[in-house]
C-alpha cells in the first residue's frame, strides 16, 4: 500500500496534519503488512510533526518492524529526510 502525502499540501507543519496523517498509516497498517509513504511534492515537514506520526509508530511498533515495514520515498531534499529521521529517533529517545 502506498500513501502519498502530497494530498496533504506541500507543507506539513501543524497537529492536525500529523494526526490525520498518523491515523491513515496506523489503518493502512491493520490491512496492510507494510506500507510505502511517498514524500513527493511535499517540501517541507515540521519535526514536530514528524515526532508526531513516524516517533509515534517507532516507539509502538518498535524498530525492527519499523524499518522492516514502513518505507519512505521521493523526499525532495535532505531537510525532510532529516525532520524524519529526527523525529523518530528524537520521540523514541525523549
């Protein structure tokens, strides 16, 4: 399955977002072994927003499942992969 986060705007940068974002990858997760999330034509994405859905399913999920399961692809630039990467690692640490 994939879920394209484009139809969110090319800036993801408040809570509902993450939110709205959160609970459609934790339903496409119950139906779906894995998932694929493609970050093309977003441009930016708020850490806090990141912390807020890919920490969020670090820290349930745990890190084996979550690199084994979740995929991301086509970040525009290394900000986005890095508010990712930051988010995950910075939610399951804090």
């Amino acid at each position: 399955m994939k879920i394209k986060l484009e139809k969110f705007g090319p800036i993801i940068s408040d809570k509902k977002l993450g939110n709205d974002i959160s609970k459609l990858i934790e339903k496409s997760l119950k139906s779906n072994q894995s998932i694929e999330i493609d970050f093309e034509n977003v441009i930016s994405m708020a850490t806090f927003c990141a912390k807020q859905i890919f920490g969020k399913l670090y820290v349930e999920k745990g890190a084996e499942f979550f690199f084994e399961n979740i995929k991301c692809w086509f970040f525009l630039n290394d900000a986005i992969k890095s508010s990712c990467n930051n988010g995950y690692f910075n939610f399951a640490i804090f």
